[in-house]
C-alpha cells in the first residue's frame, strides 16, 4: 500500500474514533496551508490528512485532531493514539519500528465572552 493511500486509510480512522471532531495535517501551520493549496490545485490528494515520514529506518505517523468537550481530551488523544498502534502494527508496509504522534489542536467554538 502506498503511502497516500495509508494516510487516507488512517485518516478516515481517526475522523470515525470517537470524541474526535475533526483531522488536521500535522505540518506547522504555514505548511498546512500550503499543503491545502497543493490539495486544492490536485497536487496532494484530498482525505490524506494523516502525515506518514520515513527516515533513517523508522516510521513516523503525525496527525492533528480537535477533540469534543464531552470527554477528556486525553483520553480521547490515548484512544486515537492506541487505534492508530493497531493500525500500523497490522500493516506490513511499515516496518518497526513506528513512532505515533497524536496532537490536539485547540478550536474556538464560540468567541470569547467579554
């Protein structure tokens, strides 16, 4: 499997786990956007949010999320960190070892009270 399509296999993981509200690239923020520009102009896919780097003999997998207030941000960070293990330790594409980066980005739902 290449690695497009893992990231969108991924990707879609982590948008289904619960108390996830929403996938961000994991690259700074002038890189994201870069990044959207270059998925808007089809040059990188669309879905693919999941970030997959192989250097020097080892794996890395970044993904950014928002998480709901309705659970802890914490565990909700585990639990995509742990569906993230599963996935890459059943994929034979990517050899050990795999490091997991799971961020949480802070999203402002409503403006702040004055």
């Amino acid at each position: 499997m290449s690695d497009t399509e893992l990231s969108r296999r991924l990707t879609a993981l982590v948008r289904a786990a619960e108390g996830v509200t929403a996938v961000y690239p994991a690259q700074p923020l002038l890189e994201a956007a870069a990044g959207v520009v270059a998925e808007t102009l089809e040059l990188r896919p669309a879905g693919s949010s999941v970030d997959i780097e192989r250097a020097d003999g080892v794996a890395t997998v970044r993904v950014q999320i928002a998480a709901a207030d309705a659970l802890p941000a914490p565990d909700t960070l585990r639990r995509v960190g742990e569906l993230l293990r599963r996935a890459t330790d059943a994929e034979p594409s990517l050899a050990p070892p795999v490091v997991i980066a799971v961020a949480v980005r802070l999203v402002d739902t409503e403006p702040p009270a004055r």
